[in-house]
C-alpha cells in the first residue's frame, strides 16, 4: 500500500471483518497478516493497560507464603476490545514469560470433548512444552517424596533424612534414586501423589495417568490420553476407561464437561504445588447462556470450581464476558474475581486507532508530519472523524467498520482516495446500519400486534398529511386505539444521527400529538438503523417514549413488550382523566360538604364540650362522637393484617386530633375557633374518605383471587388507591397538626402514604 502523489490513497487498510480470535486461526503475535482482523493495529486503551499490569503484577517471584492466584474478568458488550486486549496479554506471556504453563480457548462449547481434543491449546502441543510437563510432575513427585522422607521422625537417620528432603525440594537428588536407596517401595509413593490429587478432584484416572507418566512404557500412551483419545488396554487394565472429553455411550454432554474441567484442575493444581506459574485464557464466556438449562449450568459450575482452584493454588484465569455473562456467576465467585470493564474510546483514541491503520497499511508516515504527537489520519477531514467518534460512540470494532464503508464510499473509479467528508461518513453509517428491508419492519411490527390483538384504529386521527409527511423518511406505520379516545402511533424512522434528525422527529410528534387533542396520545419509534445512546435518551425527553431500535433477533417481541406498556401508560391515563379537572371537581364536592360539617359542628362541639370534664381529653361515657371520626368496625374481615393495622393506625391518628382539638376548646371555656373549626372540619373529611377507602378495599380483597389477581383485578385496586390519592391532595391536611408521642408519623403524613402503603402491601403480596 503506497502513497501516490497529490495525497492520493490506494487499498483499504482497514478489517473487513474486525474480529479478534483467541485460537488456531488467529494470528496470535505473528507478523502483520494483511487486513486478517483488527489485531493488526494495537493503541493501548485503559483496559489493556490495567491488565498488563495485573499480569505482570502475577509473574512477580513470590514471597515466601508462594504465588498468589488471581482470576480476571474483562467485562463489556461486544466491539469494545476485550478479546484483543486478552490477544495482548496471550503475546505477554508468551514472549516475556517462557517458562510458565499456557492454555488458550477460543471459546466454550457444548462439545467439550471435541474443544478439548481440537482446539484447546496448551503446553502438550510441542515436544518442549510436554517435556516441561514432564519435568513437572517429576519435581511434583520429588515435592510428595520430600514430604514422605521429612515426616519419618522416629527414624533414627532423621537427620540425614531432612538433607535428603531438602535436597528433593530443590531439585539437587533423584527421587527415584532416593526411594532406591532408601529401600522404600515406588508404588507407595505413587500412591501417594494419586491420592493427593484424587482428593482434588475426585477421579483418581488422572493421578494415575500422572505417576505412569514418569514411567517410559506408559508415555505416549499418557500423553494420547491427555490430548483427548481414547485410553488403550494398558491404562485400561489400570483404572482409565474413558477419554478425558466425549461421555461416555449413554450419558449426557455434562459429563463431558465436568471431565474436561476435572482435566484443567489437575494440571492446575499440579503446577500449583510446584510453584510454577500457569495460566487459562477464554475467550466469549456469554455464549454459555444460549445453551440448555442443564448444559449452561453444569458449565457454570464446573467453571467456578476453576476460578476457586486457580484463585488458591497460584494460578492466573483471564476471561472475557458480557455483563449478562457476569451476572450468571454466583456472588461466591464474584468475591474471588477482579473485574475490568471495557468502555468506548474517546475521542483522541479513536483518531489514534484510525491513524495506526493507515500506518500499518503504509497509507502515511507513522510519524506527525508537522512534528507534533498527533497521528496523521490521512484523507480523513476533521468533520468525519468527529463524527466517527460521536456515532461510534468510540466502540472499537463500529470505528474499523465505518472507516472501512467510508474508504469504500469515497474511492474514485480507479480505486484513489482523495478525501473522506463528513457527508461520507454520515452515509457510511447509514449504509452499514440500515441493512434490513423496509418490508421487514413492517412485517416484524405486525407480527407484536398480532401477539397482542390489538385494536387497530378504525380511522387515523389526523390528517394524512401528518401521518406521513410529504419528503420526510418518518411516517407512521399504524394507529392503535386500546382505548376509547386513546390513540398509540407507531412511527417508523431512519437512523438517528444528528441533531437536525432528533428535532425533526420531536417537531412531527408534537404535531400527532397537538392533532389528536383532547385525546391521549402516546408514540413508539421503531427505528431502522443507529441511534447512539445520547440520542436515544435525547428522543426520550422530547417524545415522552424511548426509540425501540430494531435488531436482528426477536425483535417483535421487543415491539409487543414496548407497545404493552405504552398501553398501560394510555390507559392508566384514561382512568385518571385529566389531573387538574379531577383535583377541581374533588376540592369542590368537598368543600360543599365541609361547609355542611362546620355548620353541624359548630352546634355539636359546644354541647359536646359541655360533657367533658376540665383537663380531661377523653370524651363522656355515652357521647356520640361518629360524627366527627368514622372510625369503623375493627374486623379486618378478608384484608390481610398489615392493611389491616395500617388503616387502624390511620383512624387513630385522626381521633387523636378530634380529640386534641375538643379538648382544647374545653379548657378554654370559649366557643371553638374558626381554625379549630376548619382543623375539625378537615379531620371528618379525611375519617370519612378513609372509611369508604377501606371499604372498597375490603370489597376488592373479597372478590380478588386469592395469591393471585388478575391484570384486571390488579388494575381496579390501583384505581381506588389512585382516587383516595387525589381526594386526601386536595384538602388541607396540613392543619392537622404534628406527632404525637403514640404515633411516629405526623396525620398528614399518615394518610398521604396510607393509598400506597396499601397498594404496595397488596400487589406485592399478589406477586409473591
């Protein structure tokens, strides 16, 4: 890829397919392999460099309690980079850390036999990596001779039989030749080291594949076993039946995974005990959550058991996950995980991405041609790489995608790159994200409203000219009715890239909505192509609704999901009607009656004072004071105690106010004061309301399915609730004064909480 001159570029240096791989097909530190994936360019991204340091942080010689284990999660969704910054930490290791154990896998499979046999690579795939292996196990087996010949203490050679012991620790004798000239049996020992590491793992095939490893005869057949054959007769006649991957004729896949697993903790554990330094990459861990139930689970399981084995004997376990993936490990193993999060590039990294492709390609010097730190970028303007930023939104692989549909945009007839505008990268982004057929959409909306059998409008609300725009990409696709008066729009949009593109779509939705007054209106935007996060959010201020934006898999359910709740939005409208009509009709059907109640007071609360001793709050034996608190039967007949109680409490609270106030007007010997009046007034309203409150609710519980309420049901409590809200607003509860000692809560307090103390009681108990 050469300069021409006139600043003319040829070849597009960017990916055609920017992934990175983590297996035998990957190009995993080799030299550059042209436009192979987006490995060729590397910027060192926070991510990259906090893992670099972790794993280096690994390698550093331990202190004397030996090497700490650690496992690392690298976190984010897909495109962010997380695959290549495990790519960097596979090409630290293997270049500046030779003599540790290596394993990489590509990714999980349900087939764990044929990954283990196929694809999982370790240090067996060499003739220097098996011999290292078997250097292991035999300083293993001079690490459990050590501890055989230290523990003799009644020996009387016990002296010389720690020099022996020391000299096996530090690898100076032969355990062999120990054992020999100790005239101990070998078989002892070996089984010794099978039942060490058959306690590990709870399969004693690999402890004895591991001591017949150190005996010529067996070594290949061993090493066969290891790479995943079947064992031949020898091994057979020794306890190893099956191989390490398939299950066996008749059982299910999750054997194969748990043997496979069984495999990677021994030879874990084993370069554990001997102090030497191991480690597992994977790659893609959430595909594990599109198996079968058991199959996923047993995965999980077998997995967290090596994070544990890992975290405690000195090894190091680098995976990559999305959050979803994450979230299915258990809290014990998220206590034992470091978890680094990916995140977006920003803007000076993605010019600096952009530049090291176009370097690697040889489209410019690597160097600024004005002397500055910056990298060229080439034909790109600074207009289109502000705008790759601002709609990638800096994700990695969307950058290298655009770039590359840009490049391709902007080339002349004999393949020459002039310039690449923000014009161009505009329509780059819209010719790689608004891939699907305008007849799809339509066809996967449709298919959400016959989940639903919705009621398609019998007649748009609005002229035709609104609903589709002369000029405009935006129309809508169906007018819903799920209610009288009621009307959802279902818009169809283009991609969502600039601000002119979001104001537009505000200004036709505020007109939809101005048509359709004075009835309820919502509206949901299926949008084909991208909408960045912000822009998303930005739509969801203007329009009242979040932008569904369709993606290739059960997207109709997306739309079922998201029309079902801006159903209920409607409708939940529908029943409140307008607030403020409602609140003014309430404040004046109450103040009608508080004028009746003060007239009636104002006769009875003389008479009633009269009967009350001085200093006494406590009314009369046989003083009928109904009229100034409701207070209802105690019988909780069918609603549950808590409501129960908290009504209880409500009407307490209140009488204690009537009584607060008849009191005081009874020590001062004088007629009741227009605040008292008012103070009496409003507490009778608030008693009455909370009785017909409770009422409807103890109607409603005995008529309710008991544990479990229909939609229907559920939707009637949270109307009474609603209509006992909005009352007890409109009166001045505020007068009633504060706490007393019986009471932790003020009355007004009380009895604005009471509609949804119960509500929240009630549905909870509904969905529990």
């Amino acid at each position: 890829m050469a300069t021409d001159r006139g600043n003319l570029w040829h070849e597009n240096p960017f990916p055609l397919s920017p992934v990175v791989r983590l297996g035998p097909s990957a190009d995993l530190g080799d030299p550059t392999v042209r436009a192979a994936d987006s490995g060729n360019a590397h910027i060192r991204t926070p991510l990259v460099a906090d893992l670099e340091t972790l794993v280096t942080d690994y390698f550093v010689p331990p202190a004397a309690g030996g090497r700490r284990g650690r496992a690392i999660a690298l976190v984010g969704e897909f495109g962010l980079g997380k695959s290549h910054a495990l790519r960097r930490a596979y090409q630290l290791v293997n270049t500046q850390y030779h003599d540790a154990a290596l394993w990489t896998v590509d990714e999980p499979a349900q087939d764990m036999g044929r990954l283990y046999r196929d694809r999982l690579r370790g240090p067996g795939d060499t003739a220097e990596g098996r011999q290292a292996f078997e250097e292991l196990v035999r300083d293993y087996y001079a690490y459990v001779t050590a501890g055989w010949v230290g523990a003799q203490e009644d020996d009387p050679r016990r002296d010389t039989l720690r020099e022996i012991a020391a000299g096996l620790r530090d690898r100076s004798l032969d355990p062999d030749k120990v054992v020999s000239a100790l005239r101990y049996d070998p078989e002892v020992i070996h089984a010794g080291l099978r039942g060490t590491l058959g306690e590990i793992t709870e399969h004693r095939r690999f402890a004895t594949a591991l001591a017949l490893l150190l005996e010529p005869p067996f070594r290949r057949m061993v090493w066969q076993w290891l790479g995943g054959e079947e064992p031949e007769v020898p091994l057979r006649e020794r306890g190893i039946t099956e191989a390490i991957g398939p299950p066996a004729r008749g059982r299910s896949t999750t054997d194969g995974i748990d043997r496979v697993f069984d495999a990677l903790a021994v030879l874990g554990f084993l370069h554990g005990r001997v102090g030497t330094p191991y480690v597992l990459l994977l790659d893609s861990l959430e595909k594990v959550l599109d198996w079968p139930e058991e199959t996923r689970r047993t995965f999980m399981d077998a997995f967290e058991r090596l994070v544990n084995i890992y975290t405690s004997h000195g090894g190091l376990l680098v995976f990559c996950t999305s959050p979803r993936g994450l979230q299915a490990l258990r809290a014990s193993a998220h206590d034992r995980v470091v978890q680094l999060w990916a995140s977006g590039l920003d803007e000076e990294r993605t010019r600096e991405l952009v530049a090291k492709y176009l370097a690697v390609g040889d489209a410019v010097p690597v160097d600024g041609a004005d002397g500055s730190d910056r990298r060229p970028t080439g034909p790109f303007e600074e207009e289109s790489l502000r705008l790759l930023h601002e709609l990638s939104e800096g994700v990695p692989r969307v950058v290298l995608k655009t770039c590359r549909q840009a490049w391709q945009l902007s080339e002349d007839r004999d393949g020459r790159v002039h310039r690449i505008s923000g014009a161009t990268m505009i329509r780059a982004v819209r010719e790689l994200h608004e891939r699907v057929a305008y007849r799809q959409i339509l066809r996967e909306v449709h298919e959400a409203l016959d989940l639903g059998q919705r009621r398609i409008a019998p007649r748009d609300p609005v002229p035709a000219r609104l609903s589709r725009p002369p000029g405009s990409t935006e129309h809508v696709l169906y007018w819903l009715s799920p209610a009288p008066n009621s009307f959802l729009a279902v818009v169809y949009s283009r991609s969502v890239l600039l601000a002119d593109d979001a104001e537009r779509i505000a200004a036709h939705a505020h007109a939809l909505r101005s048509a359709v007054r004075p009835g309820q209106f919502e509206i949901l935007l299926v949008v084909n192509g991208l909408v960045s996060q912000s822009m998303q959010d930005r739509l969801g201020r203007s329009i009242g609704s979040r932008p569904l934006v369709h993606h290739q898999v059960g997207f109709a359910q997306s739309v079922h999901k998201a029309l079902l709740q801006l159903e209920r939005r409607l409708v939940g409208q529908r029943e409140e009607g307008d607030p403020s009509g409602l609140g003014e009709r309430v404040r004046r059907e109450l103040l009608d009656q508080h004028a009746a109640f003060v007239s009636e007071m104002r006769q009875s609360l003389a008479a009633l004072a009269r009967e009350i001793q001085p200093g006494r709050v406590a009314t009369s034996p046989g003083t009928n004071t109904d009229f100034l608190v409701a207070e209802g039967g105690l019988d909780s007949g069918p609603l549950p105690g808590p409501v129960h109680r908290r009504f209880r409490d409500a009407f307490a609270v209140l009488e204690t106010v009537t009584r607060r106030v008849v009191g005081r007007t009874s020590n001062r010997g004088t007629a009741a004061t227009s605040q008292d009046l008012n103070i009496l007034g409003c507490a009778t309203m608030v008693s009455k309301l909370t009785e017909e409150f409770r009422e409807a609710v103890t109607a409603w519980a005995g008529t309710a399915l008991p544990g479990a309420p229909s939609e229907h049901q559920l939707g009637e409590l949270r109307r009474i609730c609603r209509e006992y809200e909005h009352s007890v607003e409109v009166l001045p509860v505020h007068l009633l004064g504060g706490a007393d000692p019986r009471h932790a809560l003020t009355p007004a307090r009380t009895v604005e909480g009471l509609a949804a103390e119960v509500w929240g009681t009630l549905s909870g108990a509904a969905v529990a």
